[in-house]
C-alpha cells in the first residue's frame, strides 16, 4: 500500500501545473527519495484515492515515469523500478556531454547577454542562500545550467536536456537540502563555483572553463553519488523535505 506522507516535491512550483503535472512530480520525489520503496506495485484506482484525482492524470504520470525508467508496466499496474548509482552515473554522463559541447560552442559566440543574465542568476542564489529557501536555491541552480545550454540555440542538445532534467532535477534538491541539514557553510563554496563558471564565459578562458565546469560538475555528481550509497544520508535528505 502507498503510504500518505506530506508533498515532498516542493508544491509552490505547482501553483499553475496540470493535474497530471502536479501527480508525476510527486510520485517522480517519493520514488527517488526512496519513500516509495522498490518493486511496489502501484494502481491507478490506489493512487487516484491517494491524490483524490480522477484516474486520467495519474495514467498520464505513470506514463512519464515510464518513459523516465522509473516504473515498469504490470498487468495489475506498474511496479517501481527506482533508481540506481549506475543510473545517476548514465544521467551524469549525458550532462557532462551536453554541457561540454555547450561550453566548447560559447568560446565562438557574443556571451555579454548571456553573462548578464548569469549575473542575476547568481544573485538570486545568495539571496536564497541567505534565506535559506533552498529549494529556490536548487531552481536557481538548474536554471542557471539551462539557461547557458539554451543560449547556444541548439534544439537537439535541448532535447537531450529536457529528458534527463525532471529526475536531475530530484538529485538536486536532494543533494541541496543534505548540504542544508549538515553543512550550511557549504554554500558559499557553490556560488563561487558558479561565479568561476560565469567569469570563464565572459573571458572566453578556454582552461579557466575547464576548470570552473569540472570544479562545479565533480562537486554535485559526487555529492549525489555519496547521498545514494548510504541509507543514513538518504534519510536526512529525504526527512528534511517531508518536515519542511
């Protein structure tokens, strides 16, 4: 049986969201968080009972979280598959080549546009910081990410984006409210990580990029990887969201 639990996806990002929307977000965090443990077998009339939602949405979300491998269909429903270390490698994997074609593009383009735009970005974040709204936090740092892929106007490296963006974007604000519960100073070190990463645009720094992307890239996948291997980390995370 599905347990009812708060929202662990952040709900005020669902304000002007689908039904269906609002249903795939929020299996897609408790799936990921584990709260939802592997292999249960979930139905649209159980999980219509649970989200006091017709059963259209939720066929809706379940086919996401197809498509995402996060469930596989059954005859009585679907049975959750999760996610494992080796598929937060493979996810990685396609970041690191996205965003190093994009960084390889911005050394041949006019990036004052862009570097404004980054600016705001990275003060938006130290005022979230400074709030300590971390999910805003973690939105901001995937926007900031989005926002450089989509300056290049490249819709098939968009693509490949909006695929794995949904379940990153579940690592993220894992890994973020971790950071939060033990290590708030930790911060700091992010935004200059970011800061690093826009003065390597602005300067057209061939290593100074390198350095800034892999510095914040190795960072955030490590991170990850940790939260994953170890249950105890999992459940800070995973509880840090549910008491908000």
């Amino acid at each position: 049986m599905l347990i009812h639990m708060k929202a662990l996806y952040p709900e005020k990002r669902l304000v002007n969201a689908s039904m269906g929307a609002r249903v795939v977000a929020e299996l897609r965090m408790r799936i990921i968080t584990k709260a939802i443990k592997d292999e249960t077998v979930l139905t649209e009339n159980q999980l219509a009972k649970e989200f006091q939602v017709s059963r259209s949405p939720i066929r809706e979300a379940l086919r996401t979280l197809t498509t995402e491998n996060l469930v596989r269909p059954e005859r009585m429903g679907v049975v959750v598959v999760g996610i494992s270390e080796k598929d937060i490698e493979e996810i990685y994997d396609i970041r690191l080549m996205v965003e190093s074609f994009v960084f390889e593009r911005l050394l041949h383009k006019d990036n004052g546009k862009l570097v404004g735009e980054l600016e705001k970005l990275i003060e938006m974040m130290k005022i979230a910081v400074k709030y300590k709204d971390i999910d805003e936090f973690s939105f901001l740092d995937l926007e900031f990410h989005e926002t450089i892929i989509r300056s290049i106007d490249h819709r098939y490296i968009s693509m490949l984006w909006s695929n794995i963006k949904p379940v990153m974007e579940c690592l993220i604000l894992l890994s973020m409210r971790y950071r939060l519960e033990e290590n708030d100073k930790d911060f700091e070190r992010v935004i200059a990580n970011h800061e690093l990463i826009m003065q390597s645009i602005a300067n057209k720094d061939t290593d100074l990029i390198n350095q800034a992307f892999y510095k914040n890239f190795n960072d955030v996948q490590n991170k990850v990887e940790q939260l994953w291997s170890n249950e105890e980390m999992m459940k800070i995370a995973r509880e840090s969201i549910e008491f908000k």
